[in-house]
C-alpha cells in the first residue's frame, strides 16, 4: 500500500474538508499516480471529491462507519481490520491512500511508498499528517524541480520504507 497527499510547511493537508491549494501541476499528478489503480479514502474525503462521486478509472474504497453506505462505484469497509483485509486482495503498490487524515496517520507507517507534494507555504489547516522525515524508516528516493503555480512554489518527493 502506498499514500499520495498534498501538504504544507506544516503538513497540514486541508481545512474545513477541502485541499489547502488547487495546483493544477499537483492534479495532473495525483491522476497519473492514481488512474487504473485501487484508492483507499474516508467517506468525508469521498464528499470533497466533484460531485462527491468516486473517482473514474479506479476503483474506490471507502472507509465509514454508516453501515447503510451504499454509493454507486465504490466499496465499502466499516473498519481498519476489514480496510486491510480488502486491501490485501490487491497488489500493494496498486493501493493509493488518497486520505483524510485520519486514515494517512493510521497507515502511514505501513506504506511502502509516500508520494507527497510539498507546497512551500504556511496554510491555515485543520488536518494534519504526520513528518515523514521524522520516520527513520523512511528515505527520500526521488524529488522533482521546484514548480509554481499562482505564487506558490511546490516540489513533487517519493518516499521509499527501507527494509
């Protein structure tokens, strides 16, 4: 399983249940990190998606806890144990948690790779993921040139879990 998220200089991730910036460079590729594959999100952050639909060209899972969930294009799960358990019937690096927070700092640490966009700039947020940089278990692979979009400067960094 694998985690793709957007955060600022103080990881903070979105506020009042939207993204803290729309970077259409960041859009594009979170699609091409995520299209063909299994994402793995909250019901809230299924609500923030464009018409709260599931995502086209990938099959969704969500996560709540209303057992009477039933959208169209998506998979429930009602908790972590069986979040896993559907998870496992696929291959690892197809699963793409996309969030919220609650289930980026649950499983975090069970990533094999975090692809995270570092916005350089302070947002006011109310979610919030933990450092990676803090998790000795984590590496900074790869990082893209600094981009910019409307005023602000981001950079795109994979994460790998040394073995």
């Amino acid at each position: 399983m694998n985690m793709i998220v957007a955060a600022d200089t103080n990881w903070g991730i979105g506020k009042d249940g939207q993204l803290l910036a729309h970077l259409s460079g960041d859009l594009k590729y979170f699609k091409e990190k995520t299209l063909g594959k299994v994402v793995v999100m909250g019901r809230k952050t299924l609500e923030s998606l464009p018409g709260g639909k599931p995502l086209s060209g990938r099959t969704n899972i969500v996560l709540t806890s209303d057992p009477d969930f039933d959208r169209e294009g998506c998979i429930p799960v009602h908790s972590m144990e069986e979040l896993r358990e559907k998870c496992s019937e696929y291959p690892h690096d197809q699963v793409m948690i996309i969030g919220g927070a609650t289930l980026y700092n649950a499983l975090m640490e069970e990533c094999e790779s975090l692809f995270i966009t570092r916005i350089y700039k302070e947002f006011s947020a109310d979610a919030y993921i933990k450092n990676p940089d803090m998790l000795p278990q984590y590496k900074v692979v790869w990082k893209s040139e600094m981009k910019e979009e409307h005023g602000i400067q981001y950079r795109f960094f994979e994460y790998k879990r040394e073995r």
